[in-house]
C-alpha cells in the first residue's frame, strides 16, 4: 500500500464509491437536516475520491467481536446494501479495529469495535469526513454517549438495532446524530449488527475526536442519561 494513491487499489476506491452511491440515494425521509448531512458526506467523498490521495500505512488490529463479521456479512449480503457489503468483504482483511474508548466499560470488550475506511487516521486519509463501520455483537448494550461537535449518522448494514428505545432500525435505516446528542444503543439478541458510520465537523473536531461513555448516577432508573 505504502505510496500507492487511492486509483491504484480498486478495493479501497470501489469502496468509496458505493459509500459516495449509498450517500447519493439514501431516502432522508422528508427531513431538512439529515438530507443536508447526506449531501455533505457525500460532497466531502467526492472531493476525496477526485483528490486520488495517496492511502496511509496502517497497523492491522483485531478485537474480539470480529468472530461475528463472517455472519454480519453473510446477513447483509440477502440485503439492499448487498455491494457495499461486498466492498467491505474485499478489504475487511486489511482494517485496523479498534474501541476508540481510554476505558472500555467491563464486557463491552468482546461486543463491539469499529474501523475506519477514511479520515485523519487513514488508510484514506481525510480532514472533512470519517467514515467507517461499527460491529456490534448480539445483546451488546453500546452505552450512552455523545460526540462534541459532531454530527454522526449510522445506516444499519446487517442485522438490527435500536437507539434510546425510540425505534428499530434494520437493514437499510439511517440513524441521525446531531452534535452533543446522547445516544445509547441496543442490539438484537440473536444476530450481530453492523452499521456504516459518517462523521461531519471541524477539521481540529475530527483530528482530535474523543469517546466517552456518560457515567451512570446514582438511585436512577434508567442506568444511562437519555434526553427527552
Ligand atoms: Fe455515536
């Protein structure tokens, strides 16, 4: 990969074009906001692809969770978002996984991780977009948390989830984020779930993004802070 720029691997431009396609076509359900946040992703990947950057090395990581990529990509790929599943396939060997977390809450270690196709860390490098996708294992509880500055959308790929109880979002559903939103995620019991991640916001935001889980308080009923 070392110098190679985006044109000379297929793998990686073909996946960011079907991410630029999903981006160009996705329903925003009559809402003024996320049509507005699909037409930025989709801006910023197209200056990336037509910048034709040169891909960064990056180490390979695994987590545990992965044991479940090979079902969450068989799923997704009896789904509408068939092609992008296959591109994820294609380069799923190459990806660096991580948590992203200083501290990962007892457990979650085994139920999720994410990796990134683009942005400040690379393999493609970007300032204006982070894209990537998160796996989550069946009956992960992914606990609250917010993103400062950022606006977050997850497109459900393979299996279900829901966020703050508000809804079930299967294969196809965008979620939307907008910054400083505190979102907590559920995920069905009996399949993996794996979601496409966008991130928007300022260049210095994305460079220095930090996740924190939102702690839980005392004598509360519901274990993590949902806003109305
Ligand atoms: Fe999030």
């Amino acid at each position: 990969m070392r110098g190679q720029r985006l044109d000379d691997l297929p793998d990686w431009s073909y996946l960011l074009q079907t991410c630029y396609q999903l981006y160009r076509f996705q329903p925003s359900g009559g809402s003024e906001p996320i049509r507005t946040h699909q037409r930025f992703v989709r801006e910023a990947l197209n200056r990336l692809i037509h910048a034709n950057p040169p891909l960064q090395e990056v180490s390979l990581a695994d987590k545990p969770v992965t044991a479940h990529l090979r079902r969450a990509l068989d799923e997704g790929k009896r789904e509408r978002h068939a092609t992008l599943i296959r591109a994820i396939e294609a380069i799923h060997t190459r990806l660096h996984w991580q948590y992203g977390y200083e501290k990962v809450p007892r457990g979650l270690e085994k139920k999720f991780a994410y990796a990134q196709f683009c942005g400040p860390q690379g393999p493609i490098p970007a300032k204006e977009v982070i894209l990537g996708i998160v796996l989550f294992a069946p009956g992960c509880v992914y606990p609250a948390h917010a993103h400062d500055g950022i606006t977050e959308s997850y497109l459900c790929l393979s299996g279900s989830v829901s966020e703050n109880h508000q809804g079930v979002y299967a294969v196809g559903s965008m979620i939307f984020n907008p910054p400083a939103h505190t979102h907590r995620i559920t995920v069905s019991q009996h399949q993996p779930a794996l979601l496409l991640y966008a991130w928007l916001g300022e260049e210095e935001r994305l460079e220095r993004q930090q996740m924190v889980f939102i702690r839980k308080r005392k004598n509360q009923t519901c274990p993590f802070p949902i806003p109305p």
